[in-house]
C-alpha cells in the first residue's frame, strides 16, 4: 500500500530535454570541473568536463592495507543487516589509493585544518570513522566497532518494519490514497506492452559480472526480452527470435533497443521484461513516479519492432 502513492506520472513532454541534453552532453561538457572516483570504467567516464579527474580506487574485494594495519569497510544489504567486509585479493595495482584515502587526501589539501577532523587518523584506521558516525548517529551505529565483531552482522533499526509510527502527526501508520487506480501512467492500447527492465543474478546495481542468470535459465547473452508464450503466439513471433523494443512518448525523441532475443518466460500476459542498463535507453526521464521522481524502469509503454 505504500507504494501506491509514488505511481509513475504521465510522460511529460516539458521534463525530456534534460534527458535529451545529458545524452548529447553539452550540459556535463560545461562542468568546470568532474572529478569521479571508480573501481572500473565506465560510459560516463568518457564524458568529461572543461577539467576532469578519474580517480581508479580499490575494490571492495581487494586488500586495504593502511598505517593501522588491515583495514574493514561496511556494508548494508536489503534486508538493514550491516556487515564487515575485508579485501582478501591483492590490488591490481600498487598504486591505487582506497576510497577514504582518495577523499580525505582531497579534504585535506583544499580545507582549511579543523581540529574536530583528522584526515589522517581517519585515513589510517577506519575505526575512527565508525567512531564518528556512532557518535553522529547513536541511535543506530552507537558501539559501531563493536557490533561489527557479531556474526552475521548487526541489524539497523527500521520504524516501519517494526510498526513504529511514533514520529508521525497522528502516532499512527498515515496511508496517502492513489489519484487512480492505475499506477502505469499510461493507457492500455492494442500492442501496447508494459516493459519491467530487471537485473540477473549475477549483476549489483548496474555492475555486471557475468553473462549467466541461473535465476532464469539464461546463458551467455543479457540481449534478452522475456515474454509470456501465449503473448509470443499473439504477436506472431517465436521462441528465439530477434526482435526490437521501441517506446511509446509524446515527446518526438526516438527510443529504440533492437537486438532482442525472444525468450519464452512466465511473465503477466501484457508484460515484458528485459535487463538494465542495456534497456535504460527505452526510459523516458519524464516518465517517473509522482513524489520520488524515480524513473518507472518497471512500467514503461513499448511496441515491438520486427525486421
């Protein structure tokens, strides 16, 4: 129920020139200055500024070894549960610098020195950082350090799981009713699909390792669109074929994702899916959920493209 408010809105035709100018780049050219820290390359790190820093750092997996020895980083997984994490792969190279050494060595050569921030304690032992937050944000990390030590992590206090409305107007859970029923944003037409862009098993976020989704039974492509077989019949295709996706948009921008292979998968009749980020060029930025502003990557208006 409480997502229904944030329901994608309809596609905009006023909000698509930002999209159409950060796809061009002019806009991100004119930066005076980008500086961007990676584990590994990536599209937007061939659009640089008028001045542009790439800064390669270690990876989560590498070893972070810094003046107080060994160093663990954290990290929090969907279900609130912090864990520790420590590099055990030798750096691809011995000049990379950590994320934390990267951004305090930046902090320490262009602010002016504060006694309440000692990059280079920070840098040497990132304990002293989990010092900071317990101390910043005590009713979640207090004993940050410490509750590391606990197997399986330490799990981060989270109100509406726990049906703690307290801090609302009413003390009570506050439910926002949808302006429509419909939460697409869009009209049903004839051949007028929903288009939900997903991940594989072995993808975070839009980082990918590998081309074998064991989740679906999908081996050595992610150039896949799913679609139910009674849907596949209906449009007269078949199981395998190579088809294109183009978008549905009021707003004279062509979108287009061609290269398809057809993939026979129990998906709601009407509904298609296929992985980001290769079909994040079929998202129009207008088309987004009403407060949030998030692009709706999982209801977006497509047609098929044959031939």
């Amino acid at each position: 129920m409480g997502a229904l408010p944030d329901e994608p809105g309809p596609v905009d035709p006023k909000n698509q020139p930002r999209r159409q100018a950060f796809s061009n780049s002019p806009l991100w050219r004119n930066l005076r200055l980008s500086v961007q820290v990676a584990t590994k390359l990536n599209r937007s790190h061939l659009i640089p500024g008028e001045v542009t820093f790439l800064l390669p750092c270690l990876s989560r997996i590498e070893r972070d070894v810094q003046a107080s020895g060994p160093q663990t980083v954290t990290m929090e997984d969907s279900t609130s549960v912090i864990h520790p994490s420590l590099g055990d792969v030798e750096p691809s190279s011995k000049d990379l610098l950590s994320e934390a050494a990267i951004v305090t060595g930046m902090a320490n050569a262009t602010l002016k020195a504060n006694p309440k921030l000692d990059w280079a304690a920070w840098t040497a032992d990132y304990a002293r950082v989990r010092d900071a937050i317990a101390e910043t944000y005590p009713q979640w990390f207090s004993d940050f350090n410490a509750k590391l030590k606990k197997p399986g992590g330490f799990y981060r206090a989270n109100k509406a799981r726990e049906r703690d409305f307290s801090d609302t107007k009413t003390g009570r859970a506050i439910f926002v009713p949808p302006k429509h029923l419909s939460a697409t944003g869009f009209a049903d037409e004839p051949g007028l699909l929903r288009l939900m862009t997903l991940r594989s098993n072995d993808q975070f976020n839009t980082t990918i390792y590998g081309y074998e989704d064991r989740l679906r039974d999908v081996s050595g492509t992610r150039d896949i669109v799913f679609i139910h077989p009674a849907d596949i019949t209906q449009f007269g295709l078949v199981d395998g074929e190579v088809i294109g996706l183009s978008t549905e948009a009021d707003d004279g921008i062509r979108r287009e994702k061609l290269g398809l292979k057809v993939f026979a998968y129990d998906v709601p009749r009407g509904c298609i899916g296929a992985y980001y980020p290769e079909c994040n060029v079929l998202v129009p930025l207008s088309h987004h959920a009403v407060e949030s502003k998030v692009p709706a990557a999982k209801s977006v208006p497509v047609r098929i493209v044959r031939g």
